[in-house]
C-alpha cells in the first residue's frame, strides 16, 4: 500500500510557457533497510512505499536518524534494500544507475582542492570517459553559466565561499544530464541570506531542466519554499509518516515565506514531526 500517489501530471510549478518534458517516475514499493549493530539490527527503513511522478520536487524531512540519507543512497542504488524494490520509469534502480541518470549532491560540496571549479565539474564526464576534452570543457563552462558562476571557471574552492561551492558541486551533478537529483541536505552549511539566494537558483534550474528532485532538509521553511510535496519521516524504525501536499503555488517569492498559509503549514509539518 503506497503512503500516497502524486498525481501524474506534471507539476504545476512548471511555468505555461515551457514545454512538459517527462522525465523519471519513482515507484519506491515496500522498501526496508536493515543495518547490522551492535546490540541488533538497526532497522534503518521498514516498508516505505512512496510514488513520486516526473519532475516533481518532493522533500524528505523528520528528526535525525529516521532514514533520509539511507533512503536517498537506497533510490540510487548506492546501497542495496533489504527487502522491497525501487523502480524509475519501471526499471530498476541499478539499471538507471548503470545509465548514470542520478546526480547526488552532498551536505559539504566535497569538490577536489586541486583541482579547479572547472576541472571538478568535468571530473566525472572525464573518469566516465564522456566527450573529447574540447566538448567537456564547454560542457563545464555552460553549466557553470547556469549557476552563474561564470568567471570563476578557474577559481579553486578554497578561493570560493560556501554557496558558490555547494553551486559548483551541483554543476558537477547536473554535468552527465541526470533525470533525478538527489539531494542531501545541500544548504545546511550555509548562511540563511545564502540559502536564500541558492533556494531561487535551484528553482530555477530544476524548471530549465526538469528534473526530478528528492531533496532531504531539516528545514521546514526550505521544504516548504521548494516543494510540491514534502515527505515527513519519524525514526525507530525508519519510515514515512505523512505526505504533505504543499498549499501554495510556487512562484519564487520571498514574501511567501511571512504569509499566514506558510506560517500554518510550517506548524502543521512540526506537530507531524513531534507526534512521532
Ligand atoms: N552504514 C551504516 N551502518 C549502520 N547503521 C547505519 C548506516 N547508515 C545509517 N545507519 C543507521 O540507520 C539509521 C538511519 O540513518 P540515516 O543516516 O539514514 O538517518 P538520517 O535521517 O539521514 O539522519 P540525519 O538527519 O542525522 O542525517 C540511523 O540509526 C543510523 O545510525
Ligand atoms: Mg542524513
């Protein structure tokens, strides 16, 4: 019995003027996840079932320790399911990652010291052995345009601040033309002006090019601000507790954050989270 089924059409965030392109459909059917531990096993996930249609943007929150990270690795095939399958456009999970169709973006942007925005945003189209060095480049210039880092393609981190490298690192993501983004936690580190700012970027490329997003938060407000639907997970055991359809349209504005629907959603997501 699936927690909820988005419905199929596309999102309504997507705006009337750009074409509808389908991309991945998560079919996530009876997933559990069980770890090894020392006094037992540890039931990471127990029984999550959840559809999520194409380009949708779903966020996944709840305490710490109720399974966002597992389940994220588990949808990308980057660690097995205990019991329980995951299918995207009804294939299996391995089979989309075998087609690199996943960009997973990390809490810490985690790029390479050594190496520049540039070289770190055609490292995997390189180690994949994708493109000749010419197309990589350009690849790696144009995505660095989209999230307007143009002019730092030689910059190294340590000579870029904490939003322009978590913008690189979803540069990186996005270099092999996933159909999902995944997400963990991608902001954390940042400032709220920053977030703020990367919230818009994100909105905006996520139209551009109609990805599937997951996006694990432990903010309710950045939730709230990017979602369709926001998934409310509860730990011991892992699992889903609630699918909260997002009331407002989303159109990117700032003033939504103080409006009185979004007050009474955040409040309405914590007392879900607290009830446990
Ligand atoms: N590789 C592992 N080996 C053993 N236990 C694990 C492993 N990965 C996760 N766990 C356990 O599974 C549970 C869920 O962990 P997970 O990292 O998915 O939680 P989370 O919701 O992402 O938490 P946080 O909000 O703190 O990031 C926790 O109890 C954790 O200790
Ligand atoms: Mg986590």
């Amino acid at each position: 019995m699936h927690a909820t089924v988005i419905p199929e059409q596309a999102s309504r965030a997507i705006s009337s003027d750009m074409p509808v392109v389908r991309t991945a459909a998560l079919e996530i059917d009876d997933v559990s996840v069980s770890f090894p531990g020392r006094s037992g096993a540890v039931d990471a996930l127990t029984g999550v079932s959840l559809d999520i249609a194409c380009n949708q943007f779903v966020s996944i929150v709840g305490r710490s320790g109720c399974g966002k990270s597992t389940l994220l690795r588990v949808i990308s095939n980057l660690i097995p399911a205990t019991s329980g399958a995951v299918r995207i456009n009804g294939l299996p999970s391995e089979d989309y990652q075998r087609k690199r169709k996943f960009g997973f973006v990390f809490q810490d942007a985690s790029l390479f010291a050594w190496k520049t925005a540039r070289q770190n945003i055609e490292l995997p189209l390189e180690v994949l052995g994708i493109g000749s060095a010419g197309s990589r480049r350009a690849r790696a210039l144009e995505l660095l345009s989209l999230v307007s880092l143009e002019g730092f393609a030689d910059h190294y981190p340590a000579q870029l601040s904490g939003g322009m490298r978590q913008r690189v690192s979803i540069a990186r993501a996005l270099s092999y033309e996933p159909d999902i983004m995944l997400m963990d936690e991608p902001f954390g580190a940042l400032d709220e002006f920053t977030r703020r700012e990367m919230h818009d970027e994100l909105i905006r490329i996520w139209r551009s090019r109609s990805l599937t997003v997951v996006f694990v938060t432990h903010s309710l407000s950045e939730a709230l601000y990017l979602s369709d639907q926001i998934v409310v997970m509860a730990p011991r055991p892992g699992r889903v507790k609630a699918v909260v359809p997002v009331l407002h349209p989303r159109e990117a504005d700032p003033a939504l954050r103080a409006s009185a629907e979004y007050i009474r959603q955040t409040e309405e997501l914590e007392a879900l989270i607290h009830a446990q």
